[in-house]
C-alpha cells in the first residue's frame, strides 16, 4: 500500500508513451479511446 502512488505513476507512463510510440496520426485522447473499444488496437500498442 506504501508504493501504491508510485506504482500507479510508473504504469501511467508506460501506457502514455506506449500511446506515444504509435504512429497513427489521431490525439492521445483518441487513441486512448480507440485502445478502450478496439482490442486488436490495443494489443498492437502492446505489440502482442
């Protein structure tokens, strides 16, 4: 519990610049949204 502010933090980032490192021209708040509905979007992002 004593990490759980630092943990949240590190995964935030790791989710922004995975966002980030995608080369679809659309703003974060789109392609965060595109991830949520779309899972072969999303495991693209996640490079499964």
């Amino acid at each position: 519990i004593g990490n759980a502010a630092k943990n949240f933090t590190n995964i935030n980032r790791i989710a922004i610049n995975m966002l980030r490192s995608d080369d679809k021209k659309a703003s974060m708040v789109r392609k965060r949204l595109a991830a949520g509905w779309d899972n072969d979007y999303m495991l693209k992002l996640l490079k499964i």
